[in-house]
C-alpha cells in the first residue's frame, strides 16, 4: 500500500479502462514526464476526457502504491460517491444518493462474489494496494454488465505485459489504533517481469494487514411509537415516542486481511494474447462487545418526561436490570476468484475477446458469534441527549453496577450466519472498426452470469436461548469481574463507565452445570432434571444448522453498440454512442419456514414472549420460480468545442435486480415482546428496479493536471421496491393466559369467535412505488505549477454532490411505507503537495444527514445518521528514487459518529472510532 492513506485523489470522471496518450495538440511543455500524485490526476483525468460515456476514476501513484486501506475508502474522494463504515473502516458504497445494492461492482470487468445475503460488494475485503485503480461508470453502456442504477464500479489490478520489464515493490508498516493503544503490522510485496522479448508476463502480488479497532459507543435500540407509558391501568402517557433501551459500551474488533494475485500472460503472436489470474483473500473480523444494558419497557415507568413538540419521552425513571452484556460478531471470509481471457486482434480493425471467470466467497461465521446477559436489580433514570451529547444515566440501585453476588441468569445463545455465493461469468465481445465515414466503431457480445448465493444460520437450539429469561437465579458470582469503558470520549452527558463483565463460554458452561439446571428448576417449581433434559435434548449451546434460504439466478445477456464520429467545421468534434443491452433472467428461490401455534409468557419477565413452533420446530421446505426480461437502450455523446472545453449528454435505462435477501421465499419470526410483535417474509415474484436516466456534463481540461466539471443528472425510478408494514393475525392457542394480554382489536394478542391471534406487524417487500433523483456534482482539480520555486509543488482537489428526491421523508407522517434511503449531500476537499521527493496531503470528506433505513428501528421506525466529516492525512519522502519512507493518519481530529431516529434529538447511536496512524517504508526495484 504505499503512500497516503490521506486522500486519495478526488480523481476525476473516467470511462476508459486505460489512460489515453498525450494529445497532438499539447504542447511540449505537456509532454513532460510525471510522477506520483500528478501522474495519478493526469491518468485519472485523460480517462475521464477520453471516455464513452460519464464516469469518473481514481488511479494508482505508482504500482502497489494506493492512498487508502481499502478500496471503498479511496473511491469516496470521487464527485457523487459516499461510503458506509464499519468499525471506522470504508465497508460499503452508494453513488448519486442510490445506496450499495444499486451499484455494480466488477473485478477486472467481472462479476465477483461477495459475503453477504444481499447485493452490496464487501469493499472491506480487498486491500486497495492489491488493485491498479477503478473506474465509476455514472452513464451507461451497452457493453457494461447490468444492474447499477447508481453506477457500474469496475476494480482493475496490474498486468505484467503492460508493466513491461522487471518491477518489485516491498512495503512494510507499523498501524497505531489510539482507542486500543496496539501496533499491528502491515505488509505488501509485488513481483512481475517479462521473459521471452516481452510475449511472457509473470506477476505475483501478496498482502497481509492486521488491525485492533476499538469502537466506544452509546444505543439505543429505538423510539416506538404511539406507546403508553405507565402502568396499564394508570398510563402516565399515551401515543408517545418511547426509548426502547441504553446500552454503553466497547467493542474491540480484531482484524486481519490476507490478499494475493497471480497473473500469467503469453503472447505468441502480435494478433493474440491469453490472460490467466487468480485471487486469493482472507479476511477475518473476530468483534467482542462488553456493555451495561438498562431496558425501558414502557409498563414499567414510575416517571416520565415527554416533549410536547415530538411526543417523545425525555426523560424516565424505571425498575428493571442493569444488564452486563457480553457478545461477539464474528465474519470470517475466504474468496476465490480465478479467470481465462483470451483476445484476438486478425487485424487493425477487428478485434475478439472470450473471458471466462468463477469466484467464490463464503463467510463461514455461523456458530461463532454470541450474545449473553448476566441481570443485576435496580432501577435507574434516563435523561435523552442535547445538541451533540449523548444521553444521561443515573441513580442505579447501590452495589447493582459492582456487587457480583447481585447477579442474575438471563438471555445466552449462539449465533451466526454462513453465507456463501458462487458467481460462474462467461463473456464474448466483438469490436470492428469498418472505416466507413461517420461509422467508427461496430461492437456486439454475448453473456451469461449465474449466481448461487445461500444464506445458512448456524445457531444453538432456539429453545434454549431464553431458558433463564426472567432473571430466575442467581448467577456464579466468580464469574463476574470489573470493567471499565475507555475512550467514550463524549462532549455532554454522564453514563456509567464501570461495571462488572463476564466471560461468555464460561457462562455457557455454568447455566448447563447440574447446580445451575436444578436451581432453576426450582425456581420454576418444575420437576428437578426438567431444564438438564432439555439441554440434553437439544445439546445445550452447540450449534446447528436452522431452517436456511438459497436463490439460484442466471443471466442471459446479448448487446450491439456504434460509434458515429465526425467533426463540425473540421474542429469541433464530435462523438455519438448508441446501443441497447437484452438480459433474460431466471430464478429458483428456495427455502425453509416454521409454524408458530403459541406465544407464552417467560415467568418473573414481562418483556419477553417465548415462540412454541409445530412439530418440534421443523421447517417446511418452500421453492419458488420466477422469470423476467430486460431491454435497456443507451445513448452517450459528446461535443469538443474546443480542445480542452467539451460537453457530454447521455439517456439510457438500467435495472438493479432485488435484493436476494428479500426474493427469498421465507417466513421468520423477529421480536416476540408484549409491546412488540414482529416478521418478515421475502417475495420471490419482485420485479427488478427499472430506471430511465439523463445526463448532461460541462468538462475543462486546460492542462493534463487540471480539470473543471460540472455535471447535472435525473434518474426517474419505477418498481421501487417498498417494504410494506402490515398487521396480519397469526393464530396462537394463548396457552399462557398472561396477565396484562390485551384481546380487544389492534391489540397484540386478539381474541374473535373464540380464536386467539397475535397481531403481527409483518414487513414483506413489494414493488409498488416510484421516485425521482435529481442531483448535481461539481469537481475541481488544479496543480498549482503556474507558482514560482517550492510553491509548484502544491496541488488541490475540491467538488461537492448535492442531491434530492421528490420521495423524502416526513417526519410528521407516521406509518410511512416508502422514502428514498441515502439521499444525502457530500463534499470533498484535498491540499496536497509534492516536490522534491516530499508528497504530502490533507483531505477532508463530508457526507451530510441522510435516510439510512426506512423502518430499521424499534416499531420499523427510520433511522438517520446525522452529518459526518473526516480529515485524513500522508506525508512521504524519498530517501532515494528506490527507497521512501512515510506516515498516514485517518481520522485525525477523532470525528464522531451519530444516528437518530424520526426526531434529531431521538439519539440511537453514538459512536467513537477513534483516530489510526501508520509509518513504514516502501522499497522499489
């Protein structure tokens, strides 16, 4: 990874896949050679001047030499781009407003599997040094695999007959967390030469980073709606915005990611070239959680302050537990991809290419995550945040947050997911240039791209994950021990920062003990061997397999495009692209669903229900097939109207395909609680989304170094997918008969003709909506080498997005099904410098408040996270032309992280990530 995690260049627009020679009409003055930084905005730039359509790229300084820690975190600097994090990590990206799963991610033009049960590609698994650079294809072209209404993103790595000779890179750093106080080593080395007079290539490539991050934090697990508060039978209020929980704490996320490269290339004759890679990635992400968790059921207020204006409750007093929360995440994915490219060039004016590729990811994390509670009495008072604090907790029970003889048994279980997708591409392009006037460029192609993605939850027996619910029984004191949270860093508010923790596995151990099994089921006054019998049956916490979901999809493709080219008066040039794409795509969903009969109250735990399920919690298989066409036009021109000023417009249509989560055919039960009640169920029948766009960009390139764009965009989206709130009744025997069960309509448990009923609120995707994006993006890049001496060496990037949908979200529309998600301006500036052997760069990237989900939160309320900005930086000097050694620091001035809920002051989550810092040293060879 080289220099400058700081920011990468807020590389301009590009298209071609190659940066394009110098033009014949520069000067010679253009024609010097440059290096580095420059190098990297000249080839971004010819790029984006010289491409078909709209696009931006980023390109690497030098090979093996790229800004960031991943991919996602580079491409953020780019006009219109934005990114998701993980654990202060780059993990995800949305363009133009339109979030991950709208976006295509190609690998060396290829689809690529990725780990999750969605469409979003994990940027977080490739370390950017692996790759060459990357283009982000704003418009579309005839030839670009579909599916990405907000972009096509394509991921490049070197090749050795273009790298030409002998090349090595090694690198080596040392990584600094703040938060965690630990150094982690870093590590990058690349090898490629040519043999035969340059008709053999070889490059191997291989990186290894590690990372302990610690992330502080404050949750809630959200505001619902229109709840009482109180007692049942004297509400202290009604139809208010209730704080569903407060949880505080640290997470300390242990990371390591193994990435290599291997290409062969051959050459037998100048007219044909054969392409042989492979990848291999390992990335592991083992997150442990320890916090203090206090619960709010709304039943249980003796006091309560509420907020006229929003009707949210400000402030509360409650009997409950401090809950000591102890949980574990842990992802760990293997990546595959290998590939076969031969090109054909029998003469000047046709070319052919077959590629062939199969990659494959699989998070293998089911079974290796956890979440378990040990309970303490007490009551405690909560005071909501102001301004950019966080919230107060106070007036805990005396010895409940330290005495470990307080401890109670609660919640435990295992959990996990393994998620593996298997993609299969093959592709076949034609491209001849007949050399008939206006009629430049013919180019034609087939495809087919199959997909088999499975989603496997791998947990301990749902029956045993809520055994102790109720805090029946006192917990073995001499598991408990002191903790205290560090690095909160908060500007407002005062929270507990110590309290007792626990070993998981220990805990484990203990509530499957004989003392522990016969202590509760006295507790129960059932039967002593009663609870033992049941962990017998179920094999206590070992994990299994649960009821899974599989979506096999195949994409059959075919597409023609021409290039028309000409010139207005002899000097205006002009460019004109036309083409169409057909996709035909099948699909085979299949899945597994259980049967609820009964809800049962958890004795001594009013906030819990327990799911009985028919015949012993068996699934029943379900398959499901679906069908549907695509045609997709395209259009891109461009006009020069001088050699440095042009203008582009392009219209077409694309599609995202739904989400594989939500085309499965599936039924799964979520919260089971007396205020709440929830499912979801997938739909294997959804449309794609479908989209007709429009583009118009203005471009300046007065010097190969600078660029001046602005681009206005509209992209109007049909077959939105929505996800639909609904109350369906579910027939449930109430064997329990729980106190406090409310039977009258609307109630979560109904009675009618003698039939109980638990109301479900069921979200289920659907397509039924549309909405209009509209959005502008500004971009400026200038070396300032017109300056005298040392002042030359300074150079700036600067542009900003701003964006809006005629679908926003109401605050003051309750029940609202559908809102665009990520909508949100940006903006991104870099100084940057270099000049005698100094390279140095500041750079700050702002996304401003957007929708992050719809109904994310407790009662589906929506979840907004407020605006964030970061400063990152690098500094570089070359010992020698072969040797440099720098540093890097990301999030240097510590920016913190908040989202909230349907009101600003409804604060979910405050997160500090913490600032990073690295130093190392690059040799070159």
């Amino acid at each position: 990874m080289g220099c400058a995690i700081g920011a990468l260049i807020v590389a301009t627009p590009v298209l071609a896949q190659e940066a394009a020679p110098p033009r014949a009409t520069e000067t010679a003055a253009d024609d010097i050679v440059v290096t580095g930084i420059r190098a990297s905005i000249a080839s971004s730039a010819a790029q984006k001047r010289d491409a078909v359509g709209i696009l931006d790229a980023i390109s690497s300084e030098d090979l093996g030499k790229f800004p960031d820690a991943n991919v996602a975190e580079s491409l953020q600097r780019i006009p219109g781009v934005a990114i998701d994090r993980t654990n202060g990590e780059g993990a995800a990206v949305s363009v133009r407003g339109l979030g991950p799963q709208f976006n295509t991610v190609l690998f060396n033009g290829r689809s690529f599997a990725s780990d999750n049960f969605n469409r979003a590609f994990s940027f977080d698994l490739i370390p950017a040094e692996l790759i060459s650079g990357a283009q982000v294809y704003k418009s579309a072209q005839a030839a670009l695999q579909g599916g990405g209404i907000g972009a096509t993103i394509n991921v490049q790595t070197p090749r050795p007959l273009a790298l030409k000779g002998f090349k090595g890179i090694v690198t080596a750093k040392a990584l600094y967390e703040k938060n965690s106080e630990k150094f982690t080593p870093q590590a990058f080395g690349l090898i490629s030469d040519t043999f035969a007079d340059g008709r053999l290539g070889l490059l191997a490539s291989l990186s290894y980073q590690r990372r302990i991050a610690q992330v502080s934090s404050i949750s809630n697990g959200g505001y619902m709606p229109n709840t009482i508060v109180g007692p049942t039978n004297n509400p202290i209020a009604t139809g208010v915005y209730a704080p569903r929980n407060q949880d505080v704490g640290i997470a300390r996320d242990d990371r390591t990611r193994i990435g290599a490269t291997l290409v062969g290339q051959y050459q037998p004759t100048d007219e044909l070239t054969f392409t042989v890679d492979g990848l291999y990635n390992k990335f592991k992400s083992d997150s442990t959680t320890r916090a203090l968790g206090s619960w709010f059921e709304p039943s249980n207020y003796t006091a309560a302050t509420i907020d006229p204006g929003t009707k949210t409750v400000t402030a509360l007093t409650t009997n409950g537990n401090a809950d000591f929360i102890s949980s574990g995440t842990l992802r760990e994915t293997t990546t595959w991809e290998a590939g076969f490219n031969a090109e054909w060039k029998p003469s000047d004016t046709v070319s052919m290419t077959f590629d062939a590729t199969w990659s494959r990811a699989k998070n293998a994390g089911g079974g290796g995550s956890y979440f378990a509670v040990i309970g303490s009495p007490s009551t405690y008072t909560f005071q909501q945040a102001t301004g950019n604090g966080i919230p107060s907790l106070s007036n805990y029970t005396a010895g409940a947050l330290t005495d470990a003889s307080r401890g109670r048994t609660h919640i435990a279980g295992v959990n996990g997911n393994d998620i593996t997708e298997e993609v299969t591409e093959y592709r076949w392009n034609t491209e001849w240039k007949p050399g008939w006037n206006v009629l430049d460029t013919i180019r034609f192609g087939l495809m087919r791209t199959s997909r088999d993605k499975s989603n496997v939850p791998v947990t301990s027996d749902p029956d045993v994950g809520c055994v102790y619910c109720g805090y029946p029984t006192l917990a073995d004191s001499s598991l408990l021990s002191p903790f205290t949270v560090s690095n909160l860093g908060n500007p407002g508010g005062t929270v507990p920062l110590s309290f007792l923790t626990f070993d998981p596995r220990a805990y484990l151990n203990f509530l499957t003990s004989t003392a522990a099994t016969t202590a509760l089921d006295r507790a129960r006054n059932q039967p002593v061997g009663t609870t033992a019998a049941l962990y017998a049956r179920t094999n206590g916490y070992a994990a299994t397999p649960q009821p899974s979901n599989r979506v096999k999809e195949t994409v059959y493709a075919s597409y023609a495009d021409v290039d028309f080219k000409g010139a207005f008066g002899g000097s205006m040039e002009w460019f004109v692209n036309v083409g169409a794409r057909y996709e035909y795509t099948e699909l085979s969903s299949s899945g597994t669903q259980l049967q609820l009969t009964d809800l049962t109250p958890v004795q001594g735990d009013a906030t819990i229900y327990t799911g009985v399920f028919a015949n012993n919690r068996s699934a029943v298989p379900v398959t499901r097939l679906a069908s549907y066409h695509s045609f997709l036009p395209t259009l891109n021109a461009r006009l020069n109207l001088t050699p440095e000023f042009q203008v582009r417009f392009a219209a077409y249509r694309t599609l995202t395909r739904p989400a594989i989560s939500d085309m499965a055919p599936s039924f799964n039960y979520g919260t089971l609680r007396p205020a709440t009640l929830t499912a979801d169920g997938g739909n294997p029948a959804l449309n794609p989304y479908k989209a007709d766009n429009l583009d118009l960009s203005v471009e300046w390139y007065p010097t190969r170094t600078t660029t001046l764009s602005a681009a206005v965009f509209y992209k109007k989206v049909d077959d939105f997918i929505v996800q639909r709130f609904n109350q369906e009744l579910i027939p449930i025997a109430n064997n329990g008969n729980s106190q406090g069960v409310r039977l009258q309509p609307g109630g979560l448990i109904v009675l009618q003709n003698g039939q109980y009923f638990g109301n479900f609120s069921v979200r289920r995707p659907q397509n039924a909506e549309s909405l209009d994006i509209k959005g502008l993006e500004l971009n400026l890049v200038h070396t300032l080498d017109w300056l005298p001496g040392a002042l030359s060496g300074f150079g700036v990037q600067v542009n900003a997005t701003f964006v809006k949908t005629n679908r926003p979200f109401d605050v003051n529309q309750t029940n609202q099904s559908f809102a665009a998600e990520g909508i949100g301006n940006s903006q991104n500036a870099t100084v940057f410098y270099e000049k005698y052997g100094i390279s140095a760069r500041l750079a700050y990237n702002r996304r401003e408040r957007f929708l992050r989900q719809l109904a994310g939160g407790a009662g589906n309320e929506p979840i907004f996270v407020r605006d964030y900005g970061q400063f990152d930086g690098s500094a570089a000097y070359n010992i020698t032309p072969a040797v440099q050694v720098f540093v890097e620091g990301t999030n240097l001035f510590n920016a913190k992280y908040y989202q909230t809920g349907r009101f600003d002051s409804q604060l979910l989550t405050f997160q500090n990530f913490g600032p990073r810092y690295d130093a190392g040293v690059r040799f070159s060879f």
